[in-house]
C-alpha cells in the first residue's frame, strides 16, 4: 500500500455489522426455541415419571445455554467489530472481496 492510495469502506467491518443485525433479529427467536417444549414436558400434560423430570432438567438446561451462547456470539461478534478500522485502502478490500 502506498501512501496515496485512497481509503475505503472496510467490508469486512460491514459485513461483520451486518451479522451482527441479523443475529440481533433472531436471537429472541433462537432464545426461545427450546421454551415451548421445556415446558410441556415439565407439566404434566404431555409426559410424567422419572424420566420426563429428567428430559425436563436436560431441556431446561439447554434452552438456558442456548440464550448464553447467542450473548456470547453477539457479543463476541461486537468485539470484532470494535477492532476493526471504519477505513482501509483500496487494495486491503479488494483482497478481502476475493477472499484472500
């Protein structure tokens, strides 16, 4: 890169911006994709006996760590983002477009 190379956009700051907005709009879903069936399986509509208690303590703990990794991800993905420059030359994105 020479000095008089003109400053872009940084595409990789955009897309991982763009993940970040899309994960941020499925996360209450994806949170909550284990609540329905934790609870029906811990009442006794759907399942009874030792071993719905123990699917129920088993689901229960994945919907919880289900909702942690998605704040982890999200937040992980934000770090990302706060290190990367707002610009970057030319020749640095175009590398980034072709993958290199």
């Amino acid at each position: 890169m020479t000095e008089s190379e003109p400053k872009v956009a940084n595409p990789r700051k955009a897309d991982l911006e763009r993940l970040r907005s899309d994960l941020a709009k499925e996360a209450g879903i994806i949170k909550k994709a284990l609540k329905g069936p934790t609870e029906e399986i811990g009442g006794s509509k759907v399942w009874v006996g030792k071993n719905a208690r123990a699917w129920h303590r088993e689901l229960d703990g994945r919907h919880k760590k289900l909702g942690e990794q998605v704040d982890k991800l999200l937040a992980t993905i934000d770090a990302a983002i706060r290190s990367e420059p707002e610009k970057v030359s030319a020749s640095e994105a175009r590398m980034y477009h072709k993958g290199i």
